[in-house]
C-alpha cells in the first residue's frame, strides 16, 4: 500500500527526529529526517514533501530562516515548527513566515497525528464531517462562512473542511479588506484570527463594533495561543466563541452551528 503523504522532519537532536519519524512511518506515513536546514533545503530541492516538522532553535540556520527558505522553494509545503522553549519569542515571527501552527516539546503524538489527519487533503476527504445544506422552502441554501487569516495554507484548510460540510466559504488573507468584503458578501458568520499583521482580529471586532456594524453576525476567533485572558477579552469585544489551532474540523463544524443557532434565536 502506498504511503498516505511524505514528511520530513528537521531537528538537530537527532534522537528526537527519529523517533517521531518513526511514529510517523507507523501510522503509514512516508519520513525521513534532516538534522540542519541546509541539508533540509537540498532534499527538499530535489524532491517535495506534503509536511515539514521544523524546529526553531538549531545552530547555523535557525528554523525562522529555514522556514523562509522553505516558502520560496516549495511555498505549498505545509511547515510546523516544533520548540522546546515555553515562551519561544521566535514563535510568532515563524506564524507570520506562513508556518502552519506549532507544537512544544516534548511533543503528544496522538496529537500531532490528529493535525496531520486534519489538513492532509486525502484524510479530510475521508474523515471531514459532512452535513446537509439548510433548506429554504424547496430549495437549498448554503451558510455563507467569511474566513480572515493571512496563513494561505491554512485558509485553503478550512476553506474545503467548511466546503465538504456543507457550507459557502469565502476566504480572505487581507484583514483591511474585512469591510469590503461583508459588505459584498453578506455572510452568516465570520471565523478570524486574532493575530495578523496588517489587522488583527481584536483590531477587527473593536472598529466594527465601534461603527455598530454586523453586531448580528456570530464572529469565532482563532489563535495559536490558548490564553485564557484571551478568550475572555474576545468574548467582552463581541465574539460568540473562541477556538484554539490546530483543531479538530468537527469541533469547528459543532461550533459554527451552536454560534449560527445562537444568532437565529436572539433574531426571533
């Protein structure tokens, strides 16, 4: 049988990478590991992979310029940087790179398999959730979902879990254009990420909220970052839920469907 998708992980503790190769390999998964970001670059030069397991601090080439070198070389490669660092101030800047999302060390492997399963197209075909479309007397009507996230990567994720649910997404990886885009589209919920570069998501609820624009559409708020002060901060500017990345798409599908609930009965 051949193997699900082709990873390569880039650790210099060169114990640490085998052994996650090697969970990977049991799960079917085709992994070889790299233990610098120069050699990474030349395999990656020659053949691509699906998934990049990179981690941040490693001596010579960091994973921050590993990771820029990566995008311009194969920019469709999803990357997930790894760190042993609780407080990693590399982190963010690597998100901002178009990293996927992050995991510290030492790792869970249960739930590093479940985010592969996720975003690999071939498992999500398999496993995304799939629900009916709402009908409309005899017609029926998709949920228009407005996606904002400067990860193109990501946005391209979500865009088919929400497409195999039964939902309309419109995806958009330029905050400032938020208005615009509500404007034109009119959707029946907005998922955003609280933190982009141009415009974040706080940015974002608070100038909505100050014009008293759209307070009926439910907003979810995404981060990589599960902050507790956060997700009370969200809730206080006007966000209906909060959810953590990486996810699992059925807690997101679940959640898009309490939020839309929610808003149609405050309506009646």
């Amino acid at each position: 049988m051949p193997a699900k998708a082709k990873i390569l992980v880039v650790d210099d503790e060169t114990l640490f990478a085998s052994s996650l190769a090697d969970i990977f390999k049991s799960r079917g998964y085709a992994a070889i590991i790299a233990d610098n970001g120069k050699d990474a670059l030349s395999i990656l030069k020659k053949r691509p992979f699906d998934i990049v397991f990179l981690d941040v601090r490693m001596p010579d080439m960091d994973g921050l310029q590993t990771l820029k070198k990566i995008k311009k070389l194969r920019s469709q490669c999803i990357v997930i940087m790894l760190t042993a660092f609780s407080f990693d101030v590399h982190i963010k800047d690597c998100l901002k790179e178009g990293a996927y999302t992050y995991f510290y060390k030492p790792i869970d492997p249960k739930k590093v398999l479940e985010t592969i399963e996720n975003i690999l197209p071939e498992n999500k075909r398999s496993r995304s959730k799939k629900l009916s479309p709402e009908k409309k007397g005899n017609q029926m009507t998709k949920k228009k979902i407005l996606i904002i996230d400067d990860n193109k990567n990501f946005l391209t994720s979500t865009e088919d879990i929400l497409q195999k649910a039964g939902f309309e997404p419109i995806p958009l990886s330029d905050p400032t254009k938020t208005e615009d885009y509500i404007k034109k589209t009119r959707p029946d919920l907005i998922i955003m990420d609280i933190f982009m570069p141009k415009r974040s998501g706080f940015n974002i609820l608070e100038d909505l909220a100050e014009k008293n624009l759209y307070r009926d559409i439910p907003k979810i708020m995404l981060t990589v970052l599960d902050d507790s002060n956060e997700r009370l901060a969200a809730r206080a500017s006007g966000a209906c839920e909060y959810i953590s990345k990486p996810f699992n798409p059925g807690l997101l599908i679940d959640t898009i469907h309490q939020c839309l609930k929610n808003a149609k009965y405050r309506k009646s």
